[in-house]
C-alpha cells in the first residue's frame, strides 16, 4: 500500500505510517499482523514508522478512492 501521514495516538502528532491490506494477494503488501476480533476485513493495518503503533482503519478514512484502487 505505501506510506502516508496519519496521527499517531501514541506519539500524539501526524507521523509517517504504513498501510497493509488484510487480505492482499501480494506478500509484500499483506498484513504483517492478525486484526484483533470484530474489525471488519475491510480495513487495513496501519503502522506508525516512529513507534511502531498499529492501528486498524478504514481505508476510505486514508486515502481518497480516485487516487488509489483497493480492488486490486
């Protein structure tokens, strides 16, 4: 998925994090970590690059649909 700016509840400031899909056919972009019960398999794995905070989003609240193509 690549990286992007996103808040970081542990480091309480807009930090570089990295995004993988739960679901994805390239290893490379799979989830490294299992989405703890009751996430829906729509959302993804998002990493902070500062302290290492995963958190589980929504794709939708990331990136803007017309600039990157989740179905693939």
């Amino acid at each position: 998925m690549g990286l992007h700016e996103w808040f970081c509840k542990t480091c309480r400031a807009d930090t570089g994090h990295e995004v993988r899909e739960q679901n994805h056919y390239d290893p490379k972009t799979l989830a490294l970590t299992v989405a703890p019960v009751g996430v829906s398999e729509d959302h993804t794995e998002c990493t902070c690059t500062t302290c290492g905070t995963v958190s589980w989003v929504d794709p939708v609240d990331i990136f803007q649909l017309y600039e990157h193509d989740f179905g693939d």
